[in-house]
C-alpha cells in the first residue's frame, strides 16, 4: 500500500515561499551571531518569549507569522522586506506566477540575505 500527497501549485509556492524566508532569517542569525555573538537566547528575551519557541520557529517545526518576522529581524538588528517581481516571459509579456524575494538586511551597511526560489 502507497500513498500518495498532492499539493496544489499554490500550496507549493506558500511552502517554498516560507522555507526561504526561514533560511533568511537562519542566515542572518549566523551572521549576527559570528559578528558580535547573538544567539535565540538573546532573541527570545528581547521578544518576551522562550528560547525553545525561536527555535522552533526557525526550525519549521511551529508556523511563522509575517509579524514574527519583524519581530526576529528587529532583535537582530536587521530590516526585513519583500519584493515580488514580475516574471517576463519568453515573449516579453508578464506572467502571471510571481516568484517572491525576501530580504533581510543590516540598516548600517547594504549587504543583504536574498533568496530566491523558481515555483514549478
């Protein structure tokens, strides 16, 4: 017996979507964390919440709110923002699927975390 799990396109771009958004926030904590030594400890007192409830956000293991974005990316230090860019295709009209970017970035210098992903 096998079975089978369908995701619709949709549903796939969501998830693809906060992956990448996730890995932003992963990176950036490393990042923060090799230049002065932040860790989710730090992050969680400066939120008000436990240490385990930051990692598990950042681990995909408890679902992410556009909020708690902010919230990570302004304990950290950083700026988040998000573009979604209109795809060109072959024949110079707009598609009409959107490949969305997210960013988080240090105000004090211009270096960003940019992810992209190409939904099927």
């Amino acid at each position: 017996m096998s079975f089978r799990i369908t995701l619709s396109p949709s549903k796939r771009a969501a998830g693809r979507f906060i992956e990448s958004v996730r890995r932003s926030l992963q990176k950036a904590l490393s990042e923060e964390g090799a230049k002065r030594g932040l860790t989710q400890a730090d992050i969680a007192r400066t939120i008000g919440v436990d240490r385990s409830v930051i990692h598990r956000e950042l681990r995909g293991h408890k679902d992410i709110t556009l909020g708690r974005v902010a919230e990570l990316a302004a304990a950290m230090g950083r700026k988040p923002q998000l573009s979604l860019p209109e795809l060109a295709t072959p024949n110079g009209n707009a598609s009409r699927d959107i490949t969305p970017s997210t960013s988080i970035s240090t105000p004090a210098n211009s270096n960003k975390v940019l992810v992209k992903e190409a939904y099927l």
